[in-house]
C-alpha cells in the first residue's frame, strides 16, 4: 500500500484530531515506496530502524515522534536520517493514541484493574482503583506492569478513585484532586510536581514513562492490523527496552 494508505488506517485507529495541538502525530517522513509490513516500536530508534530493516519492513510506526519541534538541521546517527537511508518511512500517534479508545490510558487501567472508568480530558482516564493505603497501591501498580522499583507519593490517604495518564503528566495533579480523586497514576513526576501532591494531598505514582506506555503497542499493532483487511503485515518490535535502568 501507499504511505497515504497507511496514514489513513493509522487515523481511523488513533484519529489525529484527538491529538494535542502542540504534537506532531502522522507521516513524518515519506520514502514514496510501497509498504507490504510495518513495525511498531514506542520509539524510533536505530534499534527499531535496524529491526525493521531486518525484517523487510518498509515503514515504523511510533508512539512518539521522531520529529517534534522545529529542527534546523539533522546528521547521522539520528534516527531519521537512518530511515531516510534505508527507505524507511515514519509515522507517529502520540497523544491521539494516548487518547483514543483503546489506546494507552485504556490499556493501563485494564493492566492496573481500573473498574468504572471514564474519559478524562485531555487524554486520562478516571475510575475506581480500591487501595487500602499508597504503599498498597503502589505495589499493585509495581507487581501489575512488572517493575523492579518504583516511586510515590504518600499521602497516607485510603484511595479508592484514581486518576490514570501514561507518560508524563504531572502538571494534571491539581487538576486530578478537583475531580475528587484519591490518587494519580502517572509514569514520571518532576519533583515540584511531586511537591504538591504532598501539599494538596493527592498520593501520586510515578511508574516510569517506558512502562506506562509500551504496553500498548500491541495493541495498537494488532488494531492497525485489523483495520487493513489483511494488506499490510503489522509487526512489533519485541526487544524494545526502558532506556533507563534501575540498579
């Protein structure tokens, strides 16, 4: 299939209008060829670019963007001058995958056991999460996404409404204590965001940014598969890895 094609399956799976307007989600580079397989990474990395290549796959697609921002100019290794190379085309749905449903706030309320759950604008989800306590809950939350460590906020508080938003949203905290909510889920908090859910007194968790996400590529692989009708082989990059690691 074309790369038109593929973005159009793409948006009728994670619809670009629900993307934030400062993202910059879709085609980002277009190799012009036709496109039999693609491999879905939540990163484009040469890793991914090297899998892909391996695997005869003529285009990536990614939660996170390889272009964001303006850029003035670009050298190797950079990823997508390594996919301009290999005749590689790009694709990204960030937060209108974050958003959409079944995307990857769905995903991690299934993961975590979030019952009764709602959309929460811009891209959240707010449900029921019963805890006794936070350290309860953070342990849930550890155990649930396979983690070796993990950080929160402890304020003490029996939590039994959670707020739920993969990657980094610290700066929605406030916003989660005014919709009632005991605790947020989140996958990373700076510290002066950290600060003020002591204050406020909303318990937060910080599961890292890799492991709230990457959970759901595939399911985004498997619904870009589905949404295709067989044209276009979808394939996951299996050995993607939290570029952080904890010791």
């Amino acid at each position: 299939m074309k790369t038109s094609e593929l973005n159009e399956i793409i948006n009728k799976t994670a619809p670009y209008e629900l993307a934030a307007e400062w993202d910059n989600c879709g085609l980002l580079l277009d190799c012009g060829l036709e496109i039999n397989s693609a491999l879905f990474a939540l990163d484009a990395t040469n890793e991914a670019l090297a899998e892909a290549e391996r695997l005869g796959c003529g285009a990536l697609v990614t939660h996170h963007p390889a272009i964001f921002g303006a850029v003035k100019a670009l050298s190797a290794p950079d990823p997508v001058v390594t996919a301009a190379m290999k005749h590689i085309s790009l694709f990204a749905a960030h937060t209108c995958w974050d958003s959409a449903s079944g995307g990857v706030n769905d995903v991690l309320c299934e993961r975590l056991g979030v019952e009764d759950k709602e959309f929460w604008p811009p891209f959240g989800r707010i449900g029921s999460l019963k805890s006794e306590n936070p350290a309860a809950l953070a342990e849930k939350v550890k155990k649930a996404l396979g983690l070796k460590r993990i950080s929160y906020v402890d304020c003490q508080n029996r939590i039994e409404r959670v707020a739920v938003v993969g990657g980094a949203a610290g700066d929605l905290i406030a916003a989660a204590k005014w919709c009632g909510c005991d605790a947020f889920i989140t996958g990373e908090l700076k510290h002066h965001e950290a600060l003020l859910a002591k204050q406020i007194g909303i318990s937060a968790i910080a599961a890292g940014h890799f492991a709230t996400e990457a959970i759901s590529m595939r399911a985004f692989c498997e619904s870009v598969q589905r949404e295709s009708g067989g044209a276009l082989k979808c394939l996951l990059f299996e050995d993607e890895r939290d570029p952080l690691t904890c010791a």
